[in-house]
C-alpha cells in the first residue's frame, strides 16, 4: 500500500515561493490502477516523482508497505527504488542505446545474474510484443513501440509499483488504447499497482479504478472512478466529464430558455436499464422533455447522464426527484 500523508512540497522560483503541493493525503491500496488528473501545473507530476523520491519533500510523509521512504538514503533508498519503475510522456529511452541495451541497463545496475540478461529481456520483449526490434534503435520506433520498451525496462527488475507520468499523451487513440490494454494486462498478470497520473479523462475512464483529481496542488476529490462518474461534487470533476467526446454538455444548455426545471440525473450499473422517463410520466403529473444523454463505459459498470426539463407544479417536481433519488437510486441534481 502507498499511504501519502500531509505532504508538502514547494520549489523557489526567482526569490518566489510556489507551493507545488499542499498537504496531500492519499491511500492507494496495492493493485489498484489509481489516476491522478488535473490540468497543467496542478502539482502531479511532482506527486509522482515524490512517491519514486525523484524529489525530496519539504514535510509529511510517503510509506510504501510500512515503509516511509522520504527517510531513507543510499543502500537502502536503492533497494525500495528498485521496487518502483516508471514511465514518461517522452518514453525517455537512451538514443544512442539499442532496444536490448535499454531494457538490459536497469538489470545492470541492479547486479542482475550477467548470464541471465539475455533471457531477461528476451522474456520481457516477449511480453510487450517487440522480439523483432532487439537491435533497433529508438530513433527508429514508432511512439507506440518506444513507450513498450519504456515499459518492459521498467518492469524488467520485478517492481511491485509501476508509475506513469502521462505514459499515453504523445500517442494518438489507438496506440493509447494499446498501451492502456498491456498496462492493464501487467497489473493483472503481475500484480503491479499502477499510478497514471494524465489529463485526461479518457484514460481515467478506460483503465482507473479509483481517481483523485489535484487542483493547485490539491486533492479536492477522489473516490471510485464510479463515485465520481455518477456525482462529481467539485467543478474540475465535472469539467473534466464533460470534456468527454459526447458528454453531455451542460454548458450550452441555457436554463433560461426553459420555464420547467432542469435536472441533471447521472445513472449508475443496473439503474441504467430502468424506463424512468415513462415511470416519472405515470407516477407523477409531469412532463420530460430529454434535453440531452449519454452513456459512459467505465471499467466495471456502466455511468449515464441525462439532461431534462421536468415541466409541472413545484410540488410534483419535487416528488418526482425524491422518487428518482429514493427508490430508483439516481443522482438528480438541479442545474
Ligand atoms: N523543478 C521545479 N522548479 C520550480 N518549480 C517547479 C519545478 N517543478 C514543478 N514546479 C512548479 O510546481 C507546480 C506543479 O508542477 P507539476 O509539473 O507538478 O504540474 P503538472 O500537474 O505535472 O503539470 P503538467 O500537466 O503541465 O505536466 C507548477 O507551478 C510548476 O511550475
Ligand atoms: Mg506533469
């Protein structure tokens, strides 16, 4: 388990003090895959490079398995390191190094048994699909093959974290897809707890279990990607929904073009298969007119949203959203 606690971090700009991150908690439980979004310069990545003590914090701490590693140094600090690999937006692979010398290099330093490296990375090229590229060298990759060898270096000495610092947002949607599908495939194969830290929802969608979102060095929400998909409480949370492609875009509703009220109901799993418009229709004396919709594919359920007007006395309103709350379990929300 990654247990952050109270952590603060700030760098000195020009004589000026920036408060990269502010007294961040968090608690990621071992083979969770755990987003961090938030726009540029909210703070994740030096979260990230935190949790591999790429940099040092001013105070709080960072237990990984019981152990606070913002304490440790040398031999030490070494081995916990080794537990964590890492991966990059720029994939930051060694240009004048072949494929095979990129991956053999970690085990390298790490005193891997010399007459086994071959094996080794033969094994882990294997894995992430690229045995024809032993002896190529990056520059003649395409982003997708780069970012695997990225991967398959920074598995090859077995560590138990894999973190990512936008390890999709320089490929274009397949290549991504790709990727996440062989990031899921090693969570789950080995059981390597997985933190992507991106900007973008799509990935936390595709591939999250749980998310939290950082603003100004932040946490201002986190939760199951579900919890958040059906009733984001903070506007970035929301922000970041909507900017899915087809979202519903509740921005360009004008609720003053409307004399009924507009509901934003967000619909989880089961309660997705219900006929409530037609229910509310019966049930109550209103009427629905369906503004907009949407329905959203996340790892192990499905989220939709809905805009309507519901047109009708205040009180009958207002029942129709206790009835939709209370007995057909759905966030009604009034915009
Ligand atoms: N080495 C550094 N020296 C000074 N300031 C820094 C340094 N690294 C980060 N910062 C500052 O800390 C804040 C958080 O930066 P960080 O890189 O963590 O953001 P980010 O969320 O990863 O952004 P992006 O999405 O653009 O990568 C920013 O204000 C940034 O300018
Ligand atoms: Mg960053």
């Amino acid at each position: 388990m990654i247990e952050i606690s109270n952590l603060n971090k700030t760098f000195n700009v020009d004589g000026n003090t920036v408060q990269a991150i502010n007294n961040v908690s968090l608690k990621i439980n071992d083979g969770d895959i755990y987003g961090i979004i938030g726009y540029s310069g909210a703070g994740k990545s030096t979260l990230l490079r935190c949790i591999n003590k790429l940099e040092d914090v001013d105070s709080g701490s960072i237990s990984i398995n019981g152990t606070d590693i913002t304490k440790l140094k040398n031999g030490k600090l070494r081995a916990e390191k080794k537990k964590i690999g890492m991966i990059f937006q720029h994939f930051n692979l060694l240009q004048q190094k072949t494929v095979f010398e990129n991956i053999a290099f970690p085990l390298k330093i790490n005193k891997y048994p010399k007459d086994k490296i071959k094996d080794r990375v033969l094994e882990l090229l294997e894995y992430v699909d690229l045995v024809d590229k032993i002896d190529a060298y990056p520059s003649q990759l395409s982003g997708g093959q780069k970012q695997r060898v990225a991967i398959a270096r920074a598995i090859s000495t077995n560590p138990t974290i894999l973190l990512s610092d936008e390890g999709t947002s320089a490929l274009d949607p397949s290549t991504t897809q790709s990727i996440l599908e062989l990031l899921k495939q090693i969570n789950n194969d080995l059981k390597i707890t997985i933190v992507m830290v991106t900007h973008q929802m799509e990935v936390v969608k595709d591939i999250c279990d749980k998310v939290a979102i950082v603003e100004k060095g932040q946490i201002v929400e986190n939760g199951t990607v579900e919890q958040i998909f059906t009733s984001p409480k903070s506007k970035t949370a929301n922000l970041f929904i909507s900017s899915l492609q087809g979202d519903v875009q509740e921005d360009i509703i004008d609720t003053s073009d409307y004399d009924g009220k507009i509901v934003r109901l967000s619909f989880l799993g089961d309660s997705a298969k219900k006929p409530i418009v037609s229910d509310l229709v019966r049930k109550f004396d209103v009427d629905v007119n369906i503004l907009s919709g949407n329905i959203n594919k996340l790892q192990q359920s499905k989220v939709g949203h809905l805009i309507v007007e519901l047109i009708g006395k205040d009180e009958e309103i207002q029942n129709s959203i206790d009835y939709l709350e209370n007995t057909c379990k759905i966030v009604a929300e009034v915009i």
